[in-house]
C-alpha cells in the first residue's frame, strides 16, 4: 500500500506537468525494485485515470457546450489511437527502461529551455478557436509522448504553440485530450492483462480503487498550479528540472548501476 500511495501521488503531481508523469512512475518503482510486475505495469497506466477525472471535475461546463468540442478532442485523438495499437510491443518494452527516461527527460528539458522564445506569439487563446487540422496536428505530436519520459502533457503543449495557440490554450487543450487518450489506454492494458492470463486479486483492486482515488485528488491541486504557474513563469524551470534529473539517471547509468532495478 506505501508503494500504491507513493506511486499515485507522484501520477497526480507530474500527469499534467511537462516532466513525464510516466517517466517518474517507472523511475519510482525501479527505485523500489517493482518495475517489471505485470500488474505494477498496469497499476502505473490505469491510475492516471484518476488523475484525468479531475480535468472533468474542473473543467465540467466545458465538456457539455458543443458536439463540435468532442469532434476535435476525437480527430485529436485519432493518431495516438493508430499508433499506439501499431506499437504496442515496442512501448512495453520501454515502459521498463529507466535509462530512455532519462535521455528522453534531459533532451526534452534543452526543448524547453527555449519554447517560450520560439513560440511567442499566440493567436490562440480559446479552445472554441481550435479548427480540427491543428488539433489533428496536436495529436501527431502527443504521439511522441509513447516513448517514456517524453511527456503527453510538454508534447501535446508544445504542439499547441507550434499551431499559434498561448500558453494557457495548449496547456487546457492537452487536459482535455488526455480524457480520450487516458480512457482508450487504460483500456487497452486492461484488455491485454486479461488475455495474458492474469486476474485482479482482491488486494490488488483495493491497491487500484485507493490509487485512483489519491492520485484523482492530488491532481485537482496540481491543475490549477500549474495554470497559474504557466501563465506567469512559462516553461523554462521545468526545463531546468528535466535536465537535472535526467542528468543523474544518465551518469548512473554511466557509472555503473543496473536502472532496471534500481
């Protein structure tokens, strides 16, 4: 249960920060020697359904204005849905590799280091101004997100701005997007840890309903933080942060340590 807490506060802090809640997820259970458990595997995808329900909790009157929002957060959602059912093996694969976390951390934070300068004038400021081809190209960029530590949340963000659209916008538009995305994924794993053979023991369902729920509350706070935090700040100590982290994962690496279990 520790590890089901510790697991779920850090997918409630990170889902909607540009750091790789994933990422942090599978370097969290490396350090505590869980990271190749088929159902740690399944738990580390399936709670950041929590973590999503917030965006409709906070966003609730957005989701019922207009069919037209739906169609966009559909053809968004589009490219992740083809491309991940292409790659599902190879992400398996990855999901247990501390090391392309910290690679993909560390480039990703050079990334955004210069985001703010490369992408600084928005015509963009409301979903309602979305057309579907930008937010199909907003989708082909959250597909980047497959590779650990990239981040759905900096991918979908950035791809934002590529298409003209503020801080504020992209950021909103990629907690939306994550509702589909999340759902489908979790779904997915769900299905594919039934056809594997395995079956939820009682305690594992309560380690699922009490992850759901910490990492669900915990994302409520973050949300609002971070929207606050974007619009005043921007992006470049998230930057500094993935840099730094993904730094230490690359020189223990170098240095030695076996990452898979930390």
């Amino acid at each position: 249960m520790v590890h089901v807490i510790i697991l779920a506060i850090i997918e409630g802090l990170t889902e909607f920060l540009p750091v790789s809640s994933t990422g942090h997820m599978i370097i969290a259970s490396s350090a505590m020697g869980i990271a190749s458990d088929p159902f740690i595997k399944l738990f580390t995808i399936a709670i950041q359904l929590g973590a999503i329900l917030s965006v409709v909790v906070l966003y609730f009157k957005r989701f019922f204005q207009s069919t037209r929002f739906y169609f966009k957060l559909l053809v968004a959602f589009i490219p992740a849905a083809v491309f991940g059912f292409l790659l599902s093996d190879a992400i398996d694969k990855l999901l247990e590799s501390a090391l392309t976390v910290g690679i993909t951390l560390f480039l990703g934070g050079i990334v955004l280091l210069f985001v703010d300068k490369w992408f600084n004038k928005p015509l963009i400021n409301k979903e309602e101004d979305i057309t579907f081809p930008i937010a199909l190209k907003i989708g082909f960029f959250q597909c980047l997100a497959m590779i650990p530590g990239m981040s759905r949340s900096a991918s979908t963000i950035i791809g934002g701005m590529t298409q003209k659209l503020s801080r504020t916008a992209a950021a909103e538009f990629s907690f939306f997007l994550a509702v589909p995305t999340m759902f489908a994924a979790t779904g997915k794993k769900l299905l594919d840890y039934y056809k594997d053979g395995h079956t939820f023991t009682g305690e594992e369902m309560k380690f699922m309903l009490v992850g759901n729920v910490v990492a669900f509350i915990v994302a409520l706070l973050a949300i609002r933080t971070f929207i606050s935090f974007l619009e005043r700040k921007g992006f470049r100590l998230f930057g500094w942060y993935r840099i730094v982290v993904g730094g230490i994962i690359i020189a223990l690496y170098l240095s030695g340590h076996n990452l898979e279990v930390i």
